[in-house]
C-alpha cells in the first residue's frame, strides 16, 4: 500500500533565498537548513517499504522527522526542534497517492525504549511481589496455626495449601498467573506487535535498537508481511542489514553524493558485513 508518493526538499537555490530574506544573523545554526543540499537530495519517491540508509549523522533522523512533521503524523517522543523548523516545512512539499489514516505516526527507538522501561517497571514489580510471597509461604507453613470455627475457614484453607506444596509451586500458581517477565527483545518486539496497525503509514527511525539478530529477523518479517498484506507503508531508517534486505524495499544511501538508491547489497556497510564473513568462512565451515 502506498500513502506518499513522494517528498520534496528546498534546494539550494530556495535555501539562498531563505537566508537573502533573513533580517537577523545572529544564529551559529540554520539546523535542518544547510544539510541537504551538498548531498544533492532534493526529491525522494517512495515504495510501500522505503529505507533510509547512512551512517552516524548522514541525516536519516533529520529527514524522517520533516516528514512526519510535514504530514502532521503523531508522535510519542520529543525531538530536535531548532527555531528554524517551521519555515524549513514551508520550503517542503509532498504528493500522495490517496490520503494518510488517521493515527500514522512516527515511531523512534524512544518510543521503544519507553515501552520497554515500562515492563521492566512491571517486571520488578514481579520480581518484589515474588519475594513477598515467598516470605509468607515460610511464615505460613512453619506457623502454629489451630482452627476453632468458620472464621478460620479461608486461613485454614491457605495453611493447607501451603503445606501441600513446595514453595516454588505455590509461588508459581498464585503469582499473577497470566503475568510474564520479557526480555528487552521481546518487550521491543510485543511493542511493535501492538503499535502497528493495519491501513496506516508509519516511519521508523531505528527500530532494531536493543534487538538481538534474531528478533531483528523477526521484526523484519513483521514489517514485510504488515506492508504486503495488511495495507501498511513504511519509511524506516535503519543500519540492520536484516531490515536493508526486506524484499522489495527501495533504499536510499545518504552516504552517497548525490543520494541515490541502491540494492542493499552494494551499501558499504553490507559490503564490510560480506567481506567479514568472507575472510572467517574457513572457520564456519568446520
């Protein structure tokens, strides 16, 4: 599914004119001016899954946060906004093919982290309602308890309980029983199974943070699977190679002047990943 069609940046030329009608040059920075004209970036035309590609500072957050503040797509975490950035969107342009779903948004590692520092607030909740329980498992089985009448029904029944079980079964049946503990990979992951919804456009700026290969693999293959079949289109920034190689993405290397798009396979870190391997395949193979 395709929302965007394309994006467009001010060029060089409507950059001068910008800063020819500033009155005040009182600013050590123009920040998002100034950034992508020397890479020739001008234009970007988008796929239902589009990558953005590039090193530390190639600008990939940059570009990513113009355009879903241009399209207005909501958001969780703060971002960088310099004094500059509205007259910067006014400078942008875009073109849809048919209109962006309500609820679009955009999604950082941020946003992910949050997400994650929330179950491990729960889990250490777990953690201390465990080492409660076990306390009063001991203090229940070793009491001295005796029953007289009705009243001692429901304390009666605890007593037996606990002393026909070994303590980490009890622990087990009566501590939250639908509550589990993840770790940070499954709680980025369970993250990305409830954000993501079907019919909507979402960009991702680094979504493979805290995520282990595996479960990178894994979220690779949930966001082919939401674009192909459930009507989802996808901006993503990203280094992992396991989200360059999604089928059918169309990636663009902000390393590269002019930025171009290219097969994953030609990226330069795809190429140090290759020849990596290529130098350690003896070993693999024994």
């Amino acid at each position: 599914m395709q929302y965007i069609e394309s994006f467009t940046l001010p060029d060089e030329h409507a950059e001068w004119k910008f800063f020819i009608d500033q009155k005040s040059k009182a600013f050590t920075t123009y920040y998002p001016f100034q950034l992508f004209p020397n890479k020739h970036l001008t234009n970007l035309t988008f796929e239902p899954v589009t990558i953005l590609y590039g090193d530390n500072g190639s600008g990939k957050s940059t570009l990513l946060n113009i355009i879903a503040e241009k399209l207005n797509l909501t958001r969780g975490s703060l971002y960088n906004r310099s004094s500059f950035y509205e007259d910067y969107l006014e400078l942008c342009d875009y073109q849809l093919r048919q209109p962006i779903p309500s609820d679009s948004a955009i999604v950082t590692s941020d946003d992910v982290f949050d997400a994650m520092l929330h179950v491990r607030a729960l889990n250490q909740n777990i953690d201390d309602t465990r080492t409660d329980m076990f306390k009063d498992y001991l203090t229940t089985k070793f009491s001295d308890f005796h029953y007289h009448n009705m009243a001692d029904y429901d304390k009666l029944k605890k007593v037996l309980d606990v002393r026909r079980k070994t303590q980490s079964r009890y622990v087990r049946e009566n501590l939250m029983a639908n509550a589990r503990e993840w770790s940070n990979g499954e709680s980025a992951m369970q993250f990305f199974d409830q954000k993501l919804q079907d019919n909507h456009l979402y960009l991702l700026d680094e979504p493979e943070n805290s995520l282990s290969p595996q479960h990178q693999q894994e979220l690779a293959q949930l966001l082919t699977d939401s674009a192909r079949f459930f009507g989802c289109q996808f901006i993503i920034a990203t280094h992992s190679p396991f989200v360059l190689a999604m089928p059918h993405a169309k990636v663009y290397d902000l390393d590269a002047t002019p930025v171009v798009a290219k097969p994953w396979q030609a990226l330069p870190a795809i190429q140090v990943y290759a020849a990596f391997f290529a130098q350690h395949r003896d070993e693999f193979e024994q």
